[in-house]
C-alpha cells in the first residue's frame, strides 16, 4: 500500500486522526447541540456553525504564516493539537438546561469561546501537516506519488471520523437511557417551543403524545419538558468529552513520529534557499494558478458541507431513523448524527478503488491532470443533489412539518437516499480534496508551503461561512428546491475549472 512512499506519510495520517474525530463529532452534533442547549432556530445555530467552520480553516492562514516564518512546523503543529483538547475540555463540561435567561449570554460565550479555541488550534495544526506532508514528496524519489500519498494520507486521516459520530450518540443515547427517557429527535425542539407557547404552541397534542412515549410517567409536561433537555444536552456534553481521549492519542502518536518528519529549516541550511530557483513571473504565475483555484472550490465547499447542517437537518426532520436503530444493550445507536459516519466510511473504502482507477488511467497514458479532476469532482456533486432533490420531491416544507408538530414515520423518507447521496458526495470529495491539497503543495513556492496550505483552507473558510444560506432556503422555499440550488452552485464550479484547465495544467507541470 506504501510501495514508493515516504515512511512518515502513515505517522502523518494518524496524528491526524483525532483531528478528524472531533471534526466529526462538531459536524454531526454542534447544531443540533446548540439547538437543544439554547433554543436557537435551524438558522441561529446554523450561523455559529458557519463562523466555528470558517475560523477551523482561516485560521490555517494564521497557522501556515507562523510556521512560514518560524520554520517550525513541527512545533506550531504540537501546539494546535493541545490548544484543540483543551477547547473539547471547555464544552464539555456540562451546565444546566434549560438556560436561565440572566445566564444565557454567558453560557453561550462560554461555549462560543471553546468554539474559538479548537478553531485556533486547528488552524496551527492542520495546514502546516498538510505542508509536512506535501514537503515529503518534494523529493526527486517520491514526486510522482505526490497525488496519490496525499490520497493515501486523507483515507487514513478519516478513519477516526468513521466511529466519532457513532460514539458520539452512543454516549448521549445512553445518558438519555439511563434517567428513563427515550430518545426522539423533535422532542428537544418541542421542549423549547413549549417553554416560549405553552399549551398554545403550534403541534401541542403531538408534543404531548411523543413525551408520553418518551418516558414523561408521573411528570407533568412542564416538569418533562426541564428534564428533558437538560438530560439530553447533558449527554451532547459528554459526547464532546470524547474528543479529549482522541486528541491525547494523535499526540502520542505525532510524538511518537515527529522525527521522522522533515525539517524544512535544516534543509535550507544543507542545500540552500529553493525559493531562489524560481523567478519572479514563476512565482507569480504559481499564486495568481492557486488563488484562481481557491476561489472556486469555495462554491464545492458551501455545497458539501451542508452534511453537517441541511443534510443532518433533513435527517432529524424527514428521514425514517428508526429504520437503523442499533441496539447494543446498554445504548442505542440511533439519531440523525450518525450519517456523519457514512462519509468517512465511504472514505475509507472508496479511496483504495480510486487510486486504483487512476493508476490504471495513468498506466494506459490517459490519466487526467489534477485541474481536471477537480473539475469531474464538481460534477459528481451536481449529481449527488440531484439524487437529494428527486428524493425531496412531494415533501411538506419545514414551515408545515413545524404546523404539524412532526412527521409521522410512514411520511418520511428512506435512510438510502442519504446514504446515497453521502456515496456520491463522497466520490467527488476524493476527487477534490486530497488533489487539491495536492495541487497545493506541488505548485506552491518552497518557501510559502504552509501560507498556501492555508489559504486553501480559507477558502474552505469562505465556503462554510455561507453554510447558513442553506439553512435560510431549508426553512423558507420546498425541500427539493434548496437542493436545486446545490445543483446549480457545484455545476457553476465545474464550469469554470473548465475554463482555466489549459492554463491551471501549464501552470502545474
């Protein structure tokens, strides 16, 4: 599997993996989390996502420029990696619900502020990995591996994301199991809307039937409804507890392999300054290729990380969920959450079949440029929201399932039409990201590796920044029609790498 690899690229991929692991339990659970905790709309909670998601990859920029200037990327790394344990340490800890009004600001700047510093921390390690990783292969021996090392390198990174959601709602199915209540996953918004409305709340009578059947007993509705949230935000508070024990493990790991990584600064002392080599229109040339390429992948980046707001919305609001319930016992596994685990699976067993694809591309002199890759990537996303938007059709708006109380079980959808979709995305997501990240760490100057690493995750940045927009249209227009606008949005990015293909391959040769 490594055959003409360096040997640092496994230590690299699994000090990354409990980075992906919390990445994973944010993305399957922070909305959901703020909605429970605090009672913010899709929308409200949507933004925090969308500020929490750009910061993870602007801050990359911050990162990429400290290690630029330092050259150390080993420790700027080491650092991110303890800031990020102790951001999961800070919102962790559990606080009452539901939240007094005179402590609401405070709790949520608390929260906010752990937000804040797993970004920061995330923003010193991620890129200036990647850049190690990409300073591997600038090696005669390994440049021709460079595409497919960093494939290598994203499928291992996401095999900790495969079993974070899983525990993630492991452990809050469980603390809801073990103070008698069952899981239900209108019932945190309910809660809330009966706090506001009382008894004159839209859906009343639905509310009051899924609490009996969640374990209300002898408790009044008021009384259920306080308990309730409090023990389900509870257990989204041990969830991210978790995260702590993964991060511990990627340090042990990056410790266990940091010197085997290379060190950019002591070879600049050996065989000088490689910046030198280029010349001004070169290096020119090379930023004006990145930034043109950054710019685009921000619409791919808007559309795919909607797995963590609309798709999970859509999951907790339209889909069949008892469908896969897993029952271990002493927990079940069951929520909207755990689709998050079916991207990264799908990482990790799709990856070795398009490598393989590629390789056979390649052997028969066919194998397409990095530009144009990215390119086919758009498109297979185009058609994964088309499969969304097909599989939508006839569904009641949000507004009308919200007039309902929730929707019956024999109303909502199959679970395989997210699993389908989450198949395809994950498809175009191998033809984007790990090239890209490769496309990155071949054309970038020597000397601006990690600022270039990093202002590929800020275009990332950019794109989840405009995450919220997804969740406007979720709440306002009919379901199929928000994923029209995904169609539209990945067909508009594959149209104009197109447009620059010729220039991008010149520029990358």
């Amino acid at each position: 599997m490594f055959k003409n690899h360096p040997k640092g690229l496994l230590g690299a991929a699994l000090s990354n993996m409990g980075e992906r692991f919390g990445f994973y339990i944010m993305m399957a659970i922070l909305v959901l989390f703020l909605s429970a905790k605090f009672g913010l709309s899709g929308t409200h909670a949507t933004i925090i996502y969308s500020v929490f998601y750009f910061c993870i990859y602007a801050f990359a920029f911050i990162g990429g420029l400290i290690a630029d200037k330092t050259r150390n990327y080993k420790g700027t790394i080491m650092i991110g990696l303890i800031l990020m344990a102790i951001g999961y340490l800070m919102i962790s800890i559990p606080t009452g619900t539901p939240v007094p009004a005179e402590k609401f600001v405070l709790y949520l700047l608390i929260t906010c502020f752990g937000l804040f510093t797993i970004a920061f921390g995330n923003g010193l390690f991620k890129g200036n990995l990647q850049a190690v990783v990409g300073q591997m292969y600038d090696n005669e021996n390994y440049r021709h591996m460079r595409d497919s090392g960093f494939q290598w390198f994203y499928m291992f990174i996401n095999v900790g994301a495969v079993f974070s959601p899983l525990a993630a709602v492991g452990i809050r199915n469980w603390w809801v199991q073990k103070h008698g209540f069952v899981y239900n996953s209108d019932l945190p918004r309910l809660c809330h809307e009966y706090l506001t409305s009382g008894e004159s709340m839209q859906g009343f009578e639905s509310f009051q039937t899924l609490a009996e059947a969640s374990g209300q007993g002898s408790l009044n509705i008021a009384e259920f409804t306080n308990q309730y949230l409090n023990v389900f935000s509870t257990g989204f508070h041990y969830a991210f507890a978790i995260a702590i024990g993964a991060m511990l493990i990627s340090m042990a790991i990056y410790l266990s392999n940091r010197k085997g990584f290379p060190d950019p600064a002591k070879k600049e002392k050996a065989v000088g300054v490689q910046a030198g080599e280029m010349t001004l229109a070169e290096v020119r040339q090379r930023i004006y290729a990145l930034f043109a390429v950054f710019a685009v992948v921000i619409f791919f980046w808007f559309s795919f990380h909607q797995n963590g707001v609309t798709l999970t919305f859509f999951a907790r609001d339209y889909t069949d969920l008892s469908a896969i319930n897993i029952d271990l016992g002493f927990t079940k596994i069951v929520g909207a959450e755990i689709f998050q685990s079916i991207n990264p699976l799908f990482v990790i067993l799709l990856t070795p079949l398009i490598i393989a694809l590629f390789s056979w591309l390649r052997s028969k002199g066919i194998e397409p440029s990095t530009p144009k890759k990215i390119a086919i990537g758009m498109f297979i996303a185009a058609a994964a929201f088309a499969v969304m938007s097909l599989g939508s059709l006839g569904l009641p708006t949000f507004n009308e399932v919200k007039e309902m109380g929730a929707l019956e079980n024999a109303a909502r959808v199959t679970p395989w039409l997210l699993i389908g979709t989450y198949f395809i995305l994950t498809v175009a997501e191998l033809f984007i990201s790990p090239l890209g990240i490769s496309f990155v760490s071949k054309v970038a100057p020597p000397k601006l590796q990690g600022m270039m690493q990093g202002l590929w995750l800020c275009a990332t940045a950019i794109g989840n920044q405009l995450l919220f927009i997804g969740a406007i249209f979720y709440e306002s227009i009919p379901i199929w029609a928000t994923w029209a606008i995904f169609i539209a949005v990945c067909l508009m990015s594959m149209t104009l790498m197109l447009v620059m293909l010729k220039w991008l391959e010149r520029v990358s040769k």
